[in-house]
C-alpha cells in the first residue's frame, strides 16, 4: 500500500513539473502575455461603400487588431461586406452579421451603422467615419453611449471652420463656393449645415448642387461652372466614391477644389484640414480590441481625431498657380 501510495505522489509531482515546463517553454505568462492563447474572435465589417478613407479606416482597424494579438485566419475570423452604396444590401449585411453571431461587428459610414444598431441591441458594435453619432441616433451621448454602442466620430471640431477660412486665405477675391453632396446621406447634411454657418462668417456664399446617386456627379459639378469661385466635398461618401469626376471638372476649369478629407487631396483636391484616416482606423481597432477583452462598449466615450494638419497637394496648387507665402508653406503637409 505504501509502495502505491508513493507510485501516486511521484506521478503527480512529474505531471506538475511537465506543465510548468511547457508553460515556460511556450513563452505564455500568467497574465495574458501569449498572444499566440487568445480566444479565437469572429468580427464582421459592414462598409458603405468602397473608397480610399472607408479603405483606409478598414485596414488601420484590422492592423490594430493585429497588434493586439488578433490574426485573421489564426485566432481571428472576419467578414468583410460592402453595400456599394445601397440602402437595402445595408439591411441585409447587418442582418447577415447579427445572424451569423459575431463576437463583435464594425460598422464603416453612417448609413451602415444606423443598420447594425437597428438589427441588435446585444452584439459590441464599434461604428467609425460617422459625422454626428448623436444626430445619427446611433449613441445619446458621447461621454457616456450606454449599451451596445460606441465607436469613433471623424468630425474634429475645428476641420470645417479652418479649412473654409483657408479659401479666403488662399483666394481673397473668392465670394461663391459650389457645395456637392447627396442630401439623402444625413451625415452629409450635417457638415453642409456647418459649411454654409463657416461660409457666412468668411464672407462666403454656399452655391449647392446635389446628387443621389454617383453617377450624377460629374453633371452636378459642371452646372456650377461660371457660377462660383471655388469647390467644396463634405464628407460624402456618394461624391468622395466619385471624386475623379469632379476633379476632371475643376482643374480644366481651374477652379480650386478644397474637401472634407485628407485622403481626396491625395486623390488631388487642393486643400483641406484634415487627418490620416489609416491611423483614424487603428484608434478605432483598438476600441475593439477594449470590447473584445472584456470592456462595456457603453462605457467607453465615442472617440474623436487627436491631431489636424493643413493639408496641400503640391501638383494641383502648381496648376492652379497658387504661390504659397513662407508661413503657408510651414505649416502645410504636402502630399502628392
């Protein structure tokens, strides 16, 4: 009996040893230190529509995630789907998410997220590139969303008055400005609201041209030939995804364009103040990464841009013939 018994106790000392070893052997800390152990994740991205700032945003959160220990096709599995623009494929991708029993869903421009928060009140939903969540109906409030709900807001206060005050900077003769946007998108209407109150303060006068669909645009922008001194795209996610044709209008009519985002002055707009939507995206990743850790989504603020840059596009300001003084030339962020 008492050669059994230590038979046991030695066996049981060996298993102990083994598992401690194979602990220290795969690196694993006691505290979630291995990401290699973290539970596999299913995430669903809902996007409005594809263009650069929704692209960009996408990839920045799925870096963020990446970071953190998530791995699409490892511990981390996504689903990527875009509406193309259409209302119904955005009810549809929502329901496709909410039934599919996702960990937690993304939710790319307003439109798409008003769809996700109306299909669940119980899935983590992060929302990103929205203008107004509170106008949007997505949150209530901003410092505390309460539940399900939180993500990141694209409208840094200061964006819509700088760069509207920097067309009378650049052009001083300026007095008419053509707006293009879809006043179906309620984010749109929202920023062309704070464009038209930014426009009156500078001595500006709104010209607005509206579309519904992309295909409209580059007539809509052609109607404002003649009648205006300079060009402006909210963010709107109908005009950005169709951005080339109003680009094609304004440089053979060498009418300056200014935007609502940085990623169309890359695409070659004149100027905006604006922000790096790539790093925008990976704020957002990392709100996820709160939530799926173990974080409330109501109890986390709906997050904002930390940082704005003046941003010009070298080319465009050369064909234009704009000669940007010294100090304009200091603060600007060329891009190209």
């Amino acid at each position: 009996m008492k050669k059994w018994m230590a038979a046991v106790m030695i066996g049981l000392l060996l298993m102990l040893t083994a598992c401690g070893s194979s602990n220290k052997d795969s690196g694993g800390e006691s505290e979630g230190g291995n990401k290699e152990d973290k539970e596999t994740v299913k995430v669903g991205i809902t996007q409005l529509v594809e263009h650069p700032s929704l692209d960009k945003i996408r990839e920045g959160f799925i870096a963020a995630l990446k970071d953190a220990g998530y791995e699409d096709g490892k511990n981390l599995t996504l689903d990527y789907q875009n509406a193309q623009a259409d209302v119904n494929n955005n009810m549809t991708i929502a329901q496709k998410l909410v039934n599919d029993e996702n960990d937690l869903i993304l939710a790319i421009a307003t439109p798409s997220a008003q769809a996700v928060v109306q299909a669940t009140k119980e899935i983590p939903i992060v929302f990103t590139g929205i203008t107004d969540p509170v106008s949007a109906k997505l949150v209530s409030n901003m410092d505390h969303p309460g539940g399900n709900v939180t993500g990141m807001s694209d409208t840094h206060p200061d964006a819509i008055k700088n760069t509207i005050a920097s067309i009378k900077e650049f052009f001083p003769d300026a007095k008419k400005v053509g707006v293009i946007y879809n006043a179906g998108e309620p984010n749109s209407v929202v920023n062309v609201d704070k464009v038209k109150e930014a426009m009156k303060e500078n001595g500006l006068e709104a010209v607005e041209s509206t579309v519904s669909t992309s295909s409209e645009v580059k007539q809509a922008t052609e109607t404002l030939i003649g009648r205006v001194d300079a060009l402006y795209v909210p963010k709107d996610n109908t005009v950005v995804s169709a951005l080339e044709s109003v680009l094609a209008v304004a440089n053979t009519n060498k009418l300056p364009l200014f935007t609502g985002d940085g990623d169309s002055v890359k695409r070659g707009a004149f100027a905006t103040y604006g922000f790096e939507y790539y790093d925008f995206g990976y704020s957002t990743g990392k709100m996820a990464v709160e939530i799926l850790e173990g974080k409330k989504p109501g109890d986390i603020p709906v997050g904002l841009p930390d940082k704005l840059d003046l941003m010009i596009n070298k080319k465009t300001a050369d064909l234009l013939g704009v000669k940007l003084t010294e100090e304009q030339q200091k603060k600007a962020k060329f891009v190209e």
